[in-house]
C-alpha cells in the first residue's frame, strides 16, 4: 500500500469482548461452546438474508437464532432473559488493548473509522460506555448501506468509499473474523486480522496483508510502515 | 400449490445422516460439539465466497475448515487425517426414514431430484453407495450453476428451473437446513423443512411451507394433498 491507510474497524470481538456474553450462556445453555455456536450461527444467518436480499437488523436476528438454539436444546427463553442478553450486547466490554492502541494509531495520524453489522444506536452506545468513541472520526453501520445487508456483502464496504471519497486500495479494514477479511479484499480494500480467541485466517478465499496477534502487534507494523514524518499519504 | 410439486432434495444431512462424522470430530478434537462447529463454519464460509463472488469445492472448503479449527485447538493434521475425513463425507449412510420415503413418493408419482452443495462425482458415490440413486431423475450440484456458488445463492435454485423448464412455483425444496429453505423460498420455490437433529426453524427470512419430523411425515402430507388420481398435476 502506497499511501497511508485510512483505518476501518469492525467493532464486535475486534474492539469489544464477545466473552463477556460467555456467562449468559453458560448459565442458559450449561455449555461453554454455546457462545461460539450462537455467533457462528448469527452470521451464517445474516449472511444467508444477505445473499437473497432480505435484511434483519443483526441485533433482533441474534435473539432469533438465540431462539433457535433454546429450541434445540429444549429450552423456552423468556422475555427477560431475551431483554438480558440484548442489554449484554450493548455491553460489551473493550479488549485491554483497544484504548491504547487506537489512541496510538490516532497520534501518529492515522484517521479512524468503524464498520459494524450493528445499527448505528447500538455501536454508539457500545463505543461510548467503553471509551473509544473519540478515537473515531464516525461509525458506520451496515444498515445505511443500500441495501442494507450484512458483511460480507460489497455494498456494506462500498458505502464507506463513497462516503469519505476513497478508493478501496486506501482502505484498511481491520478485522478479527476472516469472514469479514474476506469481504474487505473482494472489495479491493486491504485487511488487517486480529487473531482473537476462537478466530483464525482460513486457506480458501482472499487472505489479509496483515496477521496480528493483537491491536498492539498491528500498530506497531503500521506505525513503523508509515511514519509520521511521511508525507506522501492522505495528511 | 395447485399442481403437484416437483420434489428436489437436498443431501448432506437431508438426505445422509451427518453424525457419521460425529467419531472422527471427537476423536480429532476431543468433543462432541466440535462437528456441528465444523459443519456451521463451512456453511458460514461457503456464503462469504458466495456473497464476495468467489467459488471454492464444497469438498475443498471443508477441509480448510476442518484445517482452521485444528489452528485453533491447536492441532495439526496430517494428510492421512484429512484423506480419512474427505472418505467419511464421501460415505455418509443414509437416514433411517430416506429410501422408504423416496420410493413411496415415487411410487405415488412425484418426480424427485437433488440439489447439493457437493460435486456430482461426490453426491453420485454418496448416493449409488446408499443404494438412493435410483429414487431420482437427475442429480443437481451447485458446482453447474452459472457462476458456481453454494446454495442459498439464488442461481443455485435457477439452475433446476431451467433445466427442468418449471417455474419456481412449481418446485418445492426438501432440506433440514433453514438456511436452505430461505434460499428456495427467496427463489419463489415452495419448501419443507426436515427437523434433522440439530436444526431448527428461524424466525426471521421466508418460512417453509411444511415443518416435519422426518420424510414419512413429508410424504403423508405431500401424497394427502396430491392424490394419484388427481390429474390437475404435471403427470
């Protein structure tokens, strides 16, 4: 990449601890997997509305699959328990490394960005209880995309080019679901995966230029990449 | 539906009973879960190629898969364990209600196919090998629609109407996957939904037309509604 890369983040377990919802299901479902098995679930749905252009909003589509997996496991959820799992998406906690790292990123001038399948409410809510939302000069959500459809589906990234006037070469999604990485290239966009518990790259598909084991690791390739004092980017 | 549908089945678990490979994943992984794990990051998968434009063999994609959760239990496989898992997939038995729900619905006249994410090759040998190859006229792999992509992609279902010369109204869709269902309903087709283990309805995208325990349940319904002395079908 020639010129310094405008940063696009994914927000939910690239930013914030999907974890954090790992209690909910443990004590609804008695089994650890019972998080990863909703979240893979989740996707494979919205990406499945994706491909025949229908569109739920992410977060009622995950209480749907939430409801499907209780009646796999012959359980009934109640209102409660729905409204506790929705108030903990919207909870979620930031990983250690996001603040320092995105604050870092921002000092040596690189421009911040967020893209999420979350609508526009719900990351604002998100980024501002964990303190990140000043690292972003604005947050996208899949649900002004036209149409409105879930990564990864081109228009989703599509909308950020069109927005802040780029081409998808100066874009950089950063990403730790290769699902995601997988949209971002296909759209011409570079990508950069987060290697967070639970995730790794896949050998099928477009890879990322970028493997990081975590925030601090990626900062410091783009930092050192693109020095400050390098003026042949977008500043 | 007025005329008597065309029935195209899905395979892989519809059909084929998918627990087969339930030994392989826990011996490999040391738990029960991890073969549904594995069977929802393919489908997730083969959607985000589906969605990007990109085409990888259903058989192919698997065994990435089946790579990319050994690097996250940090594992390794061997060739020999991968030869062995792609032998497991090109075996699976049929399920117990499959060649006596076949063989009664083509005995009461309905015309049956299949429509499978895997190759021909694979889906003949799985099928010749469980003795239901001769319950259908035609076999359908995605890998022939144009451009090749994983069902629910809408030229998968358009590829059949075509070569059958039928609308989509007049087919109906046979599988135990929803996601599955939601592309055949998006196509226009009619669908039932097969309570497989391990899958449920959705409430969210198009819903199928029948919910069944099984295919004897199907075949009650279907040959209920469609008598073989009502001629107002396309017999």
């Amino acid at each position: 990449m020639a010129t310094r890369p405008v940063l696009v983040f994914d927000v939910n377990e690239t930013l914030l601890d999907l974890e954090h919802l790992s209690p909910f299901f443990r004590s609804t479902f008695g089994r650890d997997a019972a998080m990863r098995e909703w979240f893979a679930q989740t996707i494979l749905y919205s990406q499945s509305l994706a491909l025949t252009g229908q569109f739920t909003p992410f977060g009622e589509l995950g209480v749907a699959v939430l409801d499907m997996q209780a009646t796999l496991a012959n359980l009934t959820l109640n209102d409660e328990q729905r409204q506790q799992f929705t108030t903990l998406m919207r909870t979620l906690p930031p990983h250690a490394d996001a603040l320092a790292a995105l604050q870092r990123l921002q000092q040596h001038g690189f421009r911040l960005f967020t893209l999420t399948n979350n609508s526009t409410d719900a990351q604002t809510a998100q980024l501002e209880k964990t303190g990140l939302r000043a690292c972003f000069e604005r947050l996208f959500s899949i649900e002004d995309a036209v149409p409105p459809a879930c990564k990864p589906a081109e228009q989703t990234y599509r909308q950020v080019e069109q927005a802040l006037t780029l081409q998808g070469a100066e874009l950089c999604l950063v990403a730790c679901h290769t699902w995601d990485i997988i949209g971002a290239r296909a759209a011409g966009w570079h990508a950069a995966m987060i290697l967070r518990q639970g995730n790794a790259t896949l050998a099928a598909g477009p890879q990322p230029h970028y493997v990081c084991e975590d925030l601090h690791a990626l900062s410091d390739k783009l930092i050192a990449a693109y020095p400050l004092n390098d003026f042949s980017g977008r500043l």
